[in-house]
C-alpha cells in the first residue's frame, strides 16, 4: 500500500490549478489542527475559488485526522450535499 500512496503523492504535487472562475456552490474545507503539509492560510485560501462561501472547520489530528471522525465528516458531507441539493431546487 505504501508505494501506491507515494505514487499518489508524487502525482498531485506538481499540479497547479490553471486558473478560471470562480466555484459558485459553497465550498467546505477540513483540516487537521496538527497537519504538517496543510496550514491554515492554506485551507483559509479556498475562499478566494469560490463565490458561493466558504467554511474552514479544524478538527483534532494530524493530515490522516479522516480516519478517526468517519461517522462525523460522514454526516458532514450528507449535510452539506442535502442542503446543496436544496437550494439547487
């Protein structure tokens, strides 16, 4: 499992967005308060991709903080998809 995951990695890290306009649905940032590779300017600058707002929530954790709150972030998502779906109409 582990050099399918460095795999990953070494794909995603040279990617830069391209630029274009902006998101227009809200937008959820999660982030873990002890994660070494996200700060939070970073999970805070999500806010400039959309116009739709934008919500940083900081859990307890390191960058695999996920692991531990499935149920949680699991809700979260169907909370969030729910009341996207919503406004959608």
């Amino acid at each position: 499992a582990l050099p399918v995951r460095g795999s990953d990695y070494r794909a995603v890290e040279p990617y830069r967005h391209p630029g274009g306009p902006a998101l227009e649905c809200p937008v959820t940032v999660l982030t873990g308060d002890r994660d070494p590779r996200v700060t939070d300017a970073e999970a805070q600058a999500w806010a400039g991709h959309t116009a739709g707002g934008c919500e940083v929530r900081t859990y307890s954790g390191g960058h695999f903080f996920l692991a531990e709150r499935w149920p949680e972030i699991g809700s979260l998502v169907l909370d969030r998809l729910t009341a996207t779906a919503v406004r959608a109409g």
